[in-house]
C-alpha cells in the first residue's frame, strides 16, 4: 500500500485554516506552510512547531508524531554535535501534528487520541482529502502512517485533481478556496519551511514562487500544481524511492511552464549529474520515453 | 548500469592473498576479511584499514576512494559528537583499497594510480572476477565506481557461479582456490569486519559462521554462498534498493540450508515488522510468489 501522507499535508491543513483556528490563535504565514511540511528538522522548523503548540497552550508532550533524528543531514550531524538526541519536534511531520492540536485546541475538542481516525481532528482531514481528490477513502485503503495518523491510499489521478482544485479553487465551495488559497500563499512565501534547504521542494519553489506548488510523497510519489496553467501534476516511480520520482516532476515542470533564465536550473534537477566520492561524474539521471528530450 | 562492485569485493581480494602479498605484509584474518568489506565505518574498520596501510608503510593519503560519512548511522553520530569528520578511512570500501595498496607495496608496483583501470593492481582483479565468475569484462560493460576504481556489469547468473566457486574452489586453480579457502575463513571468524553491529551481513554471518558468506551488492544486488550444498546465489530487486534484496536472500538462505533454532532468526530477517517512529505495527514485508511461505 503507498502511503501517500506526505503529499497531501497540504489538503490535511485545509480545516486548520477554512475554521477559523489559524486566525484564532494568530498563527504566522510560517506556520501555516510548516502544517503542510516535510521538513528536514533544522532549528528554524524545531522553533516553529514548538511556538504552534505554544499558541495552542500545549508543548511537545501533546505531540503523537514520535521521534526520529531530522531528515536533513546537516540538521542531524548539528543535533549530534551538541550532544543531543531528538525530539517529536524533530519529526518531518510536527507541524502537521502541530496544526492538528492547534485545529483542536480552536475547536475546543479533546487533544489526547487526537492522531485516532475517530477524533473530530483526522474526520476533517479525511473529509477534505475526500472532497478535494474526490477519491472514496475507505477503511480498504487506510493505513497507519509512519506518524501514527491514518494514511489512505489515493489514486494518482485523485491526487493531480486535488493539487489542480487547490492551486485553483475550481469545483471547492468559496470558504475551502479561499484556505487553499491562504495555504498556496503561506507556502510561496516560505520555501524553507516546506522541507528545508537544498531540499528539492524548498529549492524549486524558491526559484519559481508561487507559480509552482511541488511536495514530495512517500514511495516514490511526487505532486505538483501549477496554478497559471489550472494543472496538477501526480507520479509515482515504482520504485518507492525519491530519485527518479523527482527527476519526472522537474522534467514535467519543465515541460509544462514557460521558463526563461530559469530553464537550466530546472534542466539540473530534471537531469543530474552523477558524481562519485571524488566528485569523478560517474553517470547521470534523466527522464526516458515520452519525457525525454523534454528541457532541450 | 548496475554496479555490482561490493558484492565482489571478495573476487577482487583473490590476488592480494594468493600472490602472498597478504603473507609478506603479514595481514591478519581480520584485515584479510575488511578487504572484502563494505564496512560501515565503525572505529574498528578505521583503525583496522588503517592497519593495514601502515603495514605497507603508507597511511590514508594514499587511499583514492574519496571520503563519505560513515554508512553505519551510529558511527556517523559518534563521529559528529566528537565534533570529527570522515576521511577516506570511513568510507565503506576503505578495507579493499588498503588490500589494493598492500598487493601494489608487495608487488613493487607505483602505488600512484592503483585505482585505474591499466594498473596492475586493478587488471590483476579484473582477471580474476573473470576467471570466477565466467563473465567477460569488456569495455562496454565497465563504469567508474563510487570509490573510483573500475567497476562491471556481471550477470547475475556469473555472481551466483563466482560466489558457489569462491566457497567450494570447484573449478579454480589450486592457488585460487586455496586462497579462497582463506578468505571464506577470515570473513566466517570476523563477520563484524564484513559490515558491522546490526548489519545483516554481519548479524548473519555470525550466526550461521563457515555455513553462510553474504554479501550486500549495489543497485538491490544481493550474493550468498553456501559452502555445504556447492551453490551461489545471486538475486537483484528491480527497485535498486536493499530492502527487498535482502529479504529475498534471507528467504533463499533459509529455503535452502537446513535450519533448527534458528530458523525464527532467519525468518525476522525474511520477514521483517514494520514498525512505525513511536513503535507501532504498520506492515509487513515478505517474499512473493514462488518465495512465499519459504520459512513457515
């Protein structure tokens, strides 16, 4: 079963912002866009999920994502360095579990169990994968994520809607809209939040702003929306890995937008090089088939 | 283009101990077994490659493999803490690099250049992957290494036959053979030199000693030798990842040696638990179709 979590923390963050619990405890456009994150762990996204739970009342004991040492490797090193070892603040998914217990503080529901399928909190968030992929989520296809929320197995082209109804607004009722809307903002105006830096996601998204939405899934799956063309983009590389998931949705960007200056820094995304420990190119990566050829 | 270049670290190692460069520098079993290692750059392997470069009166500024971090995550933080980073020691294929320098001191080459493909050190190992596995080693199937040094596209039904002749010397010279013999000794007596703590190499070496020689390939290559039936085995997983490589060769190493007490062992490795960041069961991974059910 792919969990396909990672990609939809962004269509997950839609009650957090469409009730009214984002403006009800003040939460920054950074946090906002950490509630959509994978994030790497690095100090900057630690203090950003600690000061959600702050504004909520809560700390990182409420927290049930579990610990694991950040994703980023200059992020873990530092932690080494120090002496220290991590926190459920550390975790790629805080600030998502931080946007849950901010959505249920707002809301005035119980925050122990907030993780289960049957707290109010993940019944939102189901009810707004649901509607904006317009995928049924049966109990069929749920799962227990890696952060302990319930995880669903989505159809791609469910998935390429949702990231197309998100960037646009289209086929979503005005209050829903205008949270996409707020989250796209939120997201555009801070990259590094998203995953970190020299992560793909944050890099692609510095460069283009808000012209393109790009979020790393789990098992190779990879999404994309590009509002000025109203498209959402979906891949999964059957794999499960990252590598050439990520080198499709470049190559696609690419295809898909009008780029100037930018198109070789694209190119180098969508086709690396391969170095090897002596920086010897060893190889490199690239789009086959129908994709190849795509950004010359 | 695959890289199968760890799983024949063990082929590459023939002539440093049946030309008796291994005898004149007086290598122990332990530097004899980090010679074929991917070795996950604990402080032992360090001291150990490093051992063995003083015993040919070089140190680490001969090594060619370029510096990595170590592939064990424990020593990569206790290296952090230490506010330390990696030299070329810590890199996984340190312990056949100092082999290649061992056989270059004791054969009076130029040590300068043993990783290219036109010294001897390195045709001398070419021969020999040949000769072992019956593949031929062309140009058109050869590639630079992660660690610089030529690697080649082997079928895997040449590592099956490389690795059943490496544990039975069938079809070897006597001198191949005999230094065979001694290689499959000094892996079975230091398995911790192979890998390290935890690594599935290792944790089954240990277990099944002289019985079983299991080496981690790249790119989901996976090679086992067992000595008691005269069989090779060699599988590669499509997704170019350990994960189901190494179950799949737990599963055959199990279907095919005679197991008491330690079939359950086996079987964790076969069939691991997925276990989520706060512990809890989330899946499962087995062997399929004409594998399934091998360990019940």
């Amino acid at each position: 079963m792919n969990r396909f979590s990672p990609a939809v923390k962004s269509l997950q963050a839609l009650p957090l912002v469409e009730s009214g619990a984002a403006d009800a405890l003040r939460l920054s456009e950074a946090e906002i866009a950490l509630a959509c994150a994978s994030h790497c762990g690095a100090r900057a996204h630690v203090e950003t999920a600690a000061a959600m739970l702050a504004k909520a009342g809560l700390d990182v004991a409420s927290l049930a994502c579990g610990a694991h040492w950040p994703l980023g490797e200059d992020a873990s090193r530092a932690l080494s360095r120090a002496g220290e070892t991590p926190s459920p603040l550390h975790n790629n998914c805080s600030g998502k579990h931080a946007g849950f217990l901010c959505l249920a503080c707002a809301s005035g529901w119980e925050t122990s169990g907030y993780e289960q399928a049957a707290h109010p909190v993940q019944r939102a968030a189901k009810a707004a994968i649901e509607d904006v992929t317009g995928a049924a989520l049966g109990e069929d296809v749920c799962a227990t994520d890696g952060c302990s929320i319930p995880t669903y197995a989505v159809p791609l082209r469910g998935l390429a809607r949702g990231f197309a109804r998100l960037a646009t607004g289209a086929g979503l009722a005005s209050g829903r809209a205008a949270a996409a809307r707020r989250i796209f903002a939120a997201v555009a105006a801070n990259p590094a939040m998203v995953a970190g830096e020299g992560r793909f996601d944050t890099e692609v998204m510095r460069l283009f702003g808000p012209r393109v939405f790009v979020k790393t899934g789990a098992e190779g799956v990879y999404c994309a929306a590009l509002p000025e063309l109203g498209l959402g983009l979906a891949v999964k590389a059957d794999d499960g890995a990252t590598r050439a998931a990520q080198a499709m949705i470049a190559t696609l960007i690419g295809r898909f937008l009008t780029l100037d200056e930018d198109r070789a820094r694209v190119a180098a995304f969508a086709a690396p090089i391969l170095r090897n420990w002596r920086g010897i190119e060893v190889g490199a990566l690239r789009a086959a088939g129908p994709l190849a050829g795509s950004l010359t």
